[in-house]
C-alpha cells in the first residue's frame, strides 16, 4: 500500500474514535427503557473517561486492529510489481 493512501485510510480510521457519550444498554430511561448514558467510544461502545484513556484505547485497541486488517489485505493481493529481467531482457 502506498504510503499516502495508508497515512489517509489511517487517519480516516484514528477520526471515528472520540471520548463522547452513548446510551448503553439502550433504549434509554429517557425511553422507558434502562440504559444509561455512559462516556467513552461511540463508535466502539467503549466505556472510559478521560483524554488519557481515549490514547490508550486508539493506542491499543484500534492501530493494532488496523494493521492487522492492512497486513492480511497485503498478503491477499498479488504484487504488481514487473518482474526483474537481466540486461533489460536482450
């Protein structure tokens, strides 16, 4: 993968974390149901609180996962390199 592309596909992946909030066990009281409003990922449904806790958890839970995902996306496509032919194939 292109380093450009992988720094964008990155960034993309790094900007759907926040520390914000999101309603566990939905629906919400509010709702007539039982959950709770709770800080941490939305987009993981992560609980934590703090800035602190938001880097550990991209530290490591989402860049480990995303490279994971690259390395098998990496092994599973054929290279596209041209083969190496001595003197220019003469």
């Amino acid at each position: 993968m292109q380093s450009d592309s992988l720094l964008r596909e990155l960034q993309g992946e790094i900007q759907k974390h926040a520390l914000s909030t999101f309603v566990d066990d939905p629906p919400a009281i509010g709702q007539g149901g039982k959950g709770g409003v709770v800080t941490g990922c939305p987009h993981c449904r992560k609980q934590f609180g703090t800035v602190s806790q938001l880097v550990s958890h991209v530290t490591d839970d989402v860049l480990p996962e995303f490279f994971r995902r690259n390395e098998t996306r990496s092994l599973e496509r054929p290279s596209h390199s041209a083969p190496i032919i001595p003197n220019g194939g003469r």
